[in-house]
C-alpha cells in the first residue's frame, strides 16, 4: 500500500523558467502543539513534507553547496523551529514553515504538509497541506 502522507503532484521542473524542486520528504519532528490542555504539556510527533520550486541559477551550481537551496539547512530549520516553544495549531506551523522556506528569494513557492500522528487511534494523521508564492518572484 502507498504512503498516504508523501506528496504525490511533484511539478516537473520547467526547463524554459529553469527551476528546479527541493524536497524534504516524511521528516518526523517532536513539537509542543496543540489547543487542547493534555497537548500542552508534552510533545507529539509531527510529520512535515516539503516540496520548493527553486529557481536555477543561469550560470549552473558549479557543484558548489552556496549555489543551491540546502536541503540540510531546512531540515536544521525545522528542528530548530520545532524547539522554539509551544503552537496552538498546525496551520500556524505550516505558516511558519512556508515562511522559513521562503525567505531565501531562490524559493519562489512551497507546499508544505504538516501531519499530527498520535490524534486519533483510528487515523495515521490528521493536518494541513498549504501552499504559498515568494512575494519576491
């Protein structure tokens, strides 16, 4: 059986715009989340996904790391953001994922899915999947 929780429309990176798709695919964070008075005293197990349109450089990467959107330096972000302190809703991490990725003006639009895994005995996960444009691009 599939893996529900991957993001299954990937666009193909357009070679006429010269973009490119970073993803970050079943990360698993701990986070303090939730509304409910029992998710505010211990964390629960989140599962992000991300898929970034990354705009490709016209000269090429050069096989140098600064040349590209690090998919290390997100997951780092992630974990980072996940410790910061409790969020009421996983549409506010979601936001705030989509926020993190965007800041770089390479990444002209993420999709970001955020799953609860621990909610309900009889779902794998419950969430949000958003998608958000660069203001920049």
């Amino acid at each position: 059986m599939p893996n529900r929780s991957t993001l299954r429309s990937f666009p193909s990176a357009d070679t006429a715009q010269r973009t490119r798709q970073v993803f970050v695919s079943d990360l698993i964070l701990n986070c303090l989340i939730g509304v409910h008075r029992h998710e505010q005293d211990g964390k629960q197990r989140v599962r992000v996904n991300l898929d970034l349109t990354v705009e490709d450089q016209a000269d090429g990467v050069d096989d140098k790391l600064a040349n590209v959107v690090s998919y290390e330096d997100i997951v780092l972000d992630l974990r980072a953001l996940a410790d910061a302190g409790h969020i009421s809703l996983v549409e506010t991490l979601a936001e705030r994922i989509a926020e993190l990725c965007l800041v770089d003006p390479r990444v002209q639009r993420a999709r970001v899915r955020v799953e609860k895994l621990d909610v309900f005995a009889d779902a794998e996960s419950v969430g949000v999947e958003i998608e958000r444009k660069n203001p920049k691009t």
